[in-house]
C-alpha cells in the first residue's frame, strides 16, 4: 500500500533539512505521494497518510495554516483515511500542541489516527533518550526509527470489526442533572442490542489519582495485571479495559478540562499499559461545555488517549455540545440528528456487517 505524505513547506529562507533527511532515510523504497501545498490537498479519500509538519522558531508554518484552514472548513476533505503525525520543531515548544491541534482537525475531516501516531521531534531531541538506549542508537537513529514505524504501521494496520462490539463507558457525572449522561442515554438507545455495555462510574471517593511510582514499581504490578493503590481501577477499570473494543468517555468541560476523576483514571491506566498496547481498541467521546472549550477538552483527550495511551482514534471521534441547564443539551435543534449520526459511525467503524 503506498502513502501519500503530506508536507507543509517552510518558506525558502527556513528549510528543514533535519526531517528532510529523516523522512528520505525512514521512508527508502516506499511508493509515495508527496504533498506541500494546501491547495493540492485533494482526492485524498481512502488514503494512507503521514502528515510531516516542520515548524519554526515560533513554532509555525504557513503553509501548514492554510491547510489546517482547509481541514476544518470541508469536514468530507479525508473521509475515509487513516493518518500518522510527524512534527520538528527546533526548540521545545509547540511540537505536541500543534499536533493535538492538527489531529483534531484531521480527525473532524473524516480521518482515523492509528494508536500512538505521533512522532514528536524537539529541538534537542532529548525526548528520544529512552528509545535510544532500548534500540542501542543515538537520538537522531531513535528518530528515524520510530518514523519508519510509524510508516509500516500506517501502511499495515487495519481495525478490526466485531460481531457484538464490547464498549466500555466511564463517567464521574450525576445521573439526575448531566448533560453528558442525557447525551449517553439517547445515544445508547440508538446503539440498540448488538453490543455489549459496561458503565462504570468514577465518582467522589472511589478513586486515587496516580502517585507516579518508580518505573520498576509501576511494571511490576502492571505485569500481574494491578496498581500499587488498587481500588476501583484494579478491581472494576483494568478488567473493563483488557475485555473492551472500544472506550467512550462522558467528558463535561471543568475549567477547560477533562474532570479531575476521568483525568485520574487515564493517568492510572499507565500501570495497565505497562503491560500492553491499546492500538486495537478505540475511544469515542461525548463532550459538553457550559460555554465554549470542547475543542479543548476533545484535544485532551486525544493526547492522553491516542497520542499517549495508544487507542486507536476513529474518525470524528467526539460528539461535541454547549449546554449549560439541564437538559440543554438534548433540546438543541440538530441534537437528534447528530446523535444518529455518532450512533452510525460507531457501529461503522466496530460493528462487523
């Protein structure tokens, strides 16, 4: 399968040769389509695409706004593709908010994120130090390497569909009052009976936040399938997790924010992923704001989950709504017509016809 790189220019005065060469050493005698114009971003649907973004001292690129313009004007311009990320920078700033950004306006453009499809290259490349000593390499080997991975990956990976797909849901909201758990609800009526549900609460007082154990610690109960502090993440999370195709977080939007007990309950998730990746598991996203900020909580939520934790990210991944009283959210004029929408591209992306 060939790939079809996208690659932003800088202008003539700010070339990049460092990913220059990354990309001509990590892609060698791969049939690709190479793409550095917004306005040549076109009949891409269906494609296998690794989006390489270099960015300048300021942490921008031209070039790469105007096609983010794109992506978020025309929702249809890469339905059906599934992407991977490359972002150089020469400092280190910017790398890693620039592409929650641009996942996200990939994602709302119809495309898929494989698990973990960041490559993520600061200034110094420090932050390869660890992949560099497991590959017995210097920074920059640890750098191509995890490109040309990404690449077999992106050229590889299919998600698989089930009969009767396993969803996990995790909420820390009131029943009663909530505009996330309304949304959850007339959702899960148009899921209908071809899933199996579980939905577990995270409420006040039934879960620690991790502690950041050492390392070892942390491998060590993660390989025996637990967490130091135990609790509802050993006992009801982590078997939830190992069982599940797909993860769908009821995310209200606390002071722009995911709430603190979803945030807890990613972070304790890293003992689990010690032991295994999710690249086979998806996460959805119901997100409501009183006001405004559910593009941000959306992008937390793909830099924990996908970019950090590894779940795959199907295309158009959040359902998204402003709502403030209760039940708000379910008397917005579009509202039902979205949710079947949502319903839709879940059964499409784990529901095997």
């Amino acid at each position: 399968m060939s790939l079809t790189v996208i690659y932003p220019s800088l202008s003539q005065q700010e070339e990049h040769p460092r990913l220059d060469r990354i990309l001509d050493q990590a892609l060698a005698g791969r049939e690709i389509r190479l793409i550095r114009r917004a306005e040549d971003l076109s009949q891409l649907q269906g494609e296998r695409l690794l989006f390489a973004l270099p960015l300048d001292e300021a942490g921008q690129n031209l070039e790469y706004y105007r096609m983010l313009s794109r992506l978020r004007r025309e929702p249809g311009l890469l339905e059906g593709c599934t992407g991977g990320l490359v972002v150089d920078g020469p400092g280190e700033l910017y790398t890693k908010s620039t592409a929650a950004e641009l996942a996200l306006a990939m994602n709302r453009a119809g495309c898929a994120l494989l698990g973990r499809p960041l490559v993520e290259a600061t200034g110094s490349l420090v932050n390869f130090r660890i992949q560099a000593k497991n590959l017995g390499t210097d920074l920059a080997g640890a750098y191509e390497a995890a490109v040309a991975e990404t690449a077999q990956r992106l050229e590889h990976e299919v998600f698989a569909r089930h009969v009767r797909p396993n969803l996990l849901v995790l909420h820390a909201s009131s029943h009663h009052t909530s505009n996330t758990m309304a949304l959850w609800s007339a959702l899960r009526s148009r899921l209908g009976e071809s899933w199996d549900i579980t939905e577990i609460g995270l409420r006040n007082g039934t879960l620690s936040d991790c502690a950041g154990c050492p390392y070892t610690m942390c491998l060590h109960f993660g390989e025996r399938g637990g967490c130091f502090y135990g609790g509802v993440m050993q006992e009801e999370v982590y078997p939830a997790v190992r069982s599940a195709d797909a993860l769908l977080l009821l995310c209200p939007n606390y002071n722009d924010a995911l709430s603190a007990n979803l945030t807890a309950c990613i972070n304790r998730l890293t003992a689990l992923f010690r032991q295994t990746r999710f690249y086979h598991k998806a996460v959805f996203a119901l997100v409501v704001s009183g006001y405004s900020g559910c593009d941000t909580v959306a992008r937390q939520v793909i830099s924990a989950l996908n970019m950090n934790k590894s779940f795959y990210l199907p295309p158009r991944f959040a359902l998204m709504a402003t709502a403030n009283d209760p039940g708000e959210a379910m008397a917005a004029p579009d509202m039902s017509s979205q949710l079947d929408a949502f319903a839709d591209n879940m059964r499409r992306t784990l529901v095997l016809q």
